[in-house]
C-alpha cells in the first residue's frame, strides 16, 4: 500500500534585534486495515497504526512542497508522511481549464523558486498550465521624483520571475508528489491538541495535552484530531499559517505588529499584453500590477482599511477607472530625470551603467475590465522567536508573515521547506532522529538570518514610503535614481530579489 488517504465524514535596528530573538481524478481510497485475507506488512501495518515518521499540518503551497521534496529525495522518500489539512479536496487531483479565468491569488515566484521546483521535478508540472515570465519591472514613486527600471539583461538572466496562480502551484506540488510511491496519509481533518514526549524540550503552555504518548511511540509526538482520530509522528511540522494551530500548542512566541493597511487583489484584463510587473508608491502604499500571461495581469493594491471597504465595494467602472488613475497621473506626474541622471551621478563610472539605466519611463498598460472578484486582506508582520523544538519546527506563515510590497511571502516559505527536507536528510544519512532537536536547530539556523533580513527590509520600505514629507520624499528619489543609474547597486538588487542570499551592496 503506496498511497493512501484517510477520510472522514463525522509571518530597522529594533526589529532585526526583536526578530532575532526570537495542489481530474480521485486519489486512492480511505485508509483501511482489511486486506482481503493477504498478510500485512510491517510497513503497512506501521502505517495503519497510526505511526508516523512525519506530520505535516498544512496541506498548503509550502506544506506541499515540503512533502514533495521529501517524495523526491533519495534519502527520505521511503519516510511515511501524514498530511492534516481540514480541507476536503486535498486527496483530489484539481482539474485545472486554462480557458477558465485566472484566480486572483497569485504568487511571484523567483528564480531561485524556480530553480528548486526544477530540482525536485515540480516545474513541468507548472508549465502544463498558465503562468507568465516577466523580464522587466519598473518601480516608481507617486511624487513624480524618481523612477528605476530593473532588466533581466542587467544580471544575465532570462526573467527576473514568474507569476503563478496559487492553485497551480499547489496541484503541481501535489501532483509530483502522487507521481511517486511516496507513502502519504492524507487526514482531512484539523489539529485539535498535540502532546509531546517529556523529554521535548519546547515550552509547556496549558494548550499542550498532559497525556503523554505510550511507551510504544515514546518518542514520538501524539496528535488529536477533530474528528476523533488520533496518530503519532516523530516530528510535527506546523506548515499551517499564520494562525499556527501547532506553532500555539507547541509554546512558541512570536514577536511582530499589525500595519494599518489592507490590501485588495484582483485580476484584471490590459488592452494589451505586458511582460513587465508595474509597482507603484501611494501615499497611502504600493499598488503593483503583474503580468499572468496572455492579456490578464493581477492587482495588489495597499491602503489603509477603510479604502479597502470602499474600493472592494464600488462597481466594476469606478473600480477600473481608479486603478488606472493610481498607474497614470493620479497622485502626481511622471518621473523626469531631474533631480539626477546617468550624466550626473558618479561619472567616472558611466561606462559600467546596466542597459537598463537610460531607458525612459516607461507608462503601464490600460486595464480594460475587472476580471474576477475583488478580495481584501489586512497585513500585518509576525515572526516566530524559535523556529523548533524537540519533535516541533515551524515554516512558512506558521513562522513568519511579511508584508507583501516585493512579494517574497511564499518564496520565504518554500526557501524553508526545501531548506528542511535537505536537512532532514543530511540527519537521516548520519543516522539522527528526524525529531532530534540539534538537527532542527540547523534548519532554524540555516534560515532565520535569512527571513529576518528580508523581514527587515520589506518593513523598512513600508515606513520609508508610508510618509508623505518633503525632505523625505527627496530622499527616496535619490535612492530610486541611485538603484537607477548605480550599475552595482542594481545588479546586487536584481540578486537578491532573486533569491540570491546577497545584501545589496553598493561595490
């Protein structure tokens, strides 16, 4: 028994130094322990128990990824993996029409994405379904002082990223996976209660059960669920949002603040077909229009919660309109070359400037119509002080949430899922428990620095642009022309957004 899957009916100097303390067919039927009078196996009977080597909690995009890198390694694909996900049609594979209109949940992919979904044989899965390369972005400030375009020439690469829909990346997960003999119980019920062995080293909360697991699974972690159904694993991941149900009963603490804005997402249909991704600053946040492919591109506009009501509510016309306004000369004029330019800003270098850097303004396409529905969402950041304890890590949104100006949230999360199943891996290669906390802490070591940096750089551009003040404003136009006209300092930009592990530096 290769596969089986279970039904039932019944997330700045303060904050680096806060932050741092701290998915057309069926799958294969229920789980049974009936087998027609044919002996049991050890593994399957290991399985039908209940016993596991892994959990992961959340069937998600980053859930997903980690199960299928996990499916895909040499290492830990004989590992038996529960999936908990209260959703219903996890255990289906997602009959996906590209003549149907494109959903407004979106994830801007980069290339190092890219790179580790090729690795584990994910991306072909992608490329069966619509997704748009963009080998452009211009970034430009309401004021009209200062504008940057970044190329994909400037540092030698094909595109600078790839816009998916969310569901298409879930089901090119959960398809690679299937197509394996990958041993997956997939339990479409949610996470009620969590007790560990005692040795576990995680903090004691009274959300965490006092039982404690049996002598026969003592060192695993026992896991209740809602629909009456319990099972045991060696090491719990909480791969389930940013309202971690594991990352809550596991004792973990978080340290992070609300923003006092919303953002709204849609997708919208252009008057022409675009490969470049378009962000605007608002005195009130970014509004950023990314190309899905073919006329269709997605909206992420930021502003504070009351314009959020009012523009998710107003028709279709106002709508369209307003958003073209915000692309076009609402708010202010087109950026000129005025304050500097390639003639004026380090001269003694000009020769080395990207081929970028004297192209002109570029004005964003029309949107024509509005295409899918309109959604709103607060943001807000959150980062988990710990990221594992003994039988207990965290990734993705379970441990940190971001603000979504760069769209680097889900990259984030499947930098983590990678980074663990690699880890987990490297441990069974030498023979350590997958639950074994100094095994955990490589992967909380490994990716911490990283996700607080970049935490720290999203929320420092969210402040920067969140005040409407001259001097400021002058400032920010500086730094937009020096991202301009600075060959170096965009091309270590155009690397990190990448996903490239560089800070930008200016030499």
């Amino acid at each position: 028994m290769n596969r089986v899957i279970r039904r039932k009916f019944s997330a700045n100097a303060h904050l680096l130094r806060s932050l741092g303390k701290a998915f057309c067919s069926d799958a294969a039927g229920r789980a049974s322990s009936v087998n027609h009078g044919q002996p049991i196996s050890e593994k399957e009977n290991k399985q039908n128990s209940g016993q596991h080597d892994i959990a992961i909690v959340g069937g998600g995009m980053v859930g997903m990824a980690l199960a299928c890198s996990l499916a895909r390694m040499p290492l830990t694909k004989h590992l038996n993996v529960a999936i908990i996900d209260g959703n219903p049609t996890l255990g289906r594979r997602e009959c996906i029409k590209r003549e149907d209109p494109p959903d407004p949940r979106v994830s801007t992919v980069t290339p190092a994405t890219i790179s580790l979904f090729k690795d584990i044989g994910a991306w072909q899965y992608v490329q069966q379904h619509r997704h748009a390369y963009f080998d452009m972005m211009q970034v430009w400030d309401y004021t009209g002082l200062g504008y940057t375009r970044y190329a994909a020439r400037d540092v030698n690469k094909e595109f600078l990223g790839c816009v998916v829909e969310n569901k298409v990346l879930h089901s090119s997960l959960f398809s690679c996976m299937q197509d394996t003999d990958f041993q997956n119980t997939i339990y479409p019920s949610r996470l009620t209660s969590m007790a560990l062995p005692p040795s576990s080293s995680s903090a004691e909360t009274d959300n965490v059960s006092s039982v404690t697991p049996s002598s026969k699974q003592g060192h695993s972690a026992k896991l209740e669920l809602s629909d009456g159904s319990s099972l045991y694993a060696k090491l719990v991941v909480g791969a389930d949002g940013a309202k971690s149900r594991v990352r809550e009963l596991g004792g973990f603490k978080t340290t992070g603040w609300k923003y006092s804005q919303s953002a709204v997402i849609c997708t919208v249909e252009l008057a022409i077909e675009s490969h470049c991704a378009w962000q605007r600053f608002l005195p009130t946040g970014p509004i950023a229009l990314l190309p899905m492919g073919d006329k269709f591109s997605n909206i992420v506009w930021t502003m504070n919660p009351e314009e959020s009501s009012t523009f998710k509510s107003m028709s279709e016309d106002d709508f369209v309109k307003a958003v073209n306004n915000a692309l076009d000369y609402g708010y202010g004029p087109h950026p000129k070359s005025g304050l500097l330019s390639s003639e004026g800003v380090l001269p003694w270098r000009r020769g080395d400037l990207t081929t970028s850097a004297n192209e002109c303004f570029g004005v964003p396409p029309k949107v024509v119509k509005l295409a899918s529905a309109r959604m709103a969402f607060p943001l807000s950041l959150m980062h988990a002080n710990q990221y594992a304890s003994k039988r207990v890590v965290l990734v993705g949104d379970a441990a940190h949430t971001v603000h979504p100006l760069a769209g680097q949230g889900v990259n984030l999360g499947f930098g983590d899922a990678f980074t663990l199943s690699r880890i987990i891996a490297e441990g069974i290669a030498v023979g350590i428990d997958v639950g074994e906390i100094s095994l955990l802490k490589k992967y909380e070591a490994e990716r911490k620095p990283a996700n607080v940096t970049m935490m720290a750089i999203l929320d420092g551009f969210q402040k920067a642009y969140s005040v409407d003040f001259g001097p400021l404003n002058i400032l920010r136009a500086a730094a937009f022309h020096g991202a301009q006209y600075i060959p170096q300092l965009k091309r270590s930009i155009i690397s990190y957004a990448s996903g490239e592990q560089r800070l930008p530096l200016f030499f």
